[in-house]
C-alpha cells in the first residue's frame, strides 16, 4: 500500500477487492510511504491477519465511497481493516507446512 505519511494506528488498511487470496494462510500488510507518484522511500510491516480473521473483520467499501471521518474516497472496491486490529507475526501459532 503506497501512502504519503508514516502509518498510524487510526489509518486503514485496504486490500482491492479484485485481489485474489489464493491458498494464502496469513495475510502480511506492507505499507510503503514516499512522494505520491514516485518511488516510495521507506516500507514498514504494519503487521499480519490469518485469512479467515481478515474476511471475518474487513469491511467492503465501493468505488467512490467516502470514509467516515476521514477525508478520503476509495478509488477501486476494497476491503478495509484498522491497522490497530494488525496482529505481531510473533503473536501468531507457527503453522506447520
């Protein structure tokens, strides 16, 4: 996800609905931050989700709904999920491969 601040508790994050989770287990959330429209500068972990947690948790949004609270209009449909509901990848059982 390629923003222009450093992520914060209160921000979302979102995953375009087209994304297709395959056979993933656990979803890793990337945030990349940098001058919109160049190449990003810094990438923090946020943290990750067991799939079925995230699609139990997530909320669907539409293209061009307007988040409450913020000032910001979705640009495709997507599933968000507060980075503060984020769990540590040391927080997670070890799945067995």
């Amino acid at each position: 996800h390629n923003r222009a601040n450093d992520p914060k508790p209160h921000f979302d994050i979102a995953v375009p609905a087209t994304e297709s989770l395959g056979k993933a287990d656990i979803l890793v959330f990337v945030s990349l931050v940098g001058p919109m429209g160049k190449t990003p500068t810094r990438a923090f972990i946020i943290g990750c989700m067991p799939v079925k947690e995230f699609k139990k948790e997530a909320v669907f949004r539409t293209a061009g709904q307007k988040e409450e609270g913020f000032n910001h209009v979705c640009k495709e449909d997507c599933y968000e999920i507060p980075i503060r509901k984020m769990k540590r990848p040391q927080d997670l059982a070890i799945l067995e491969i």
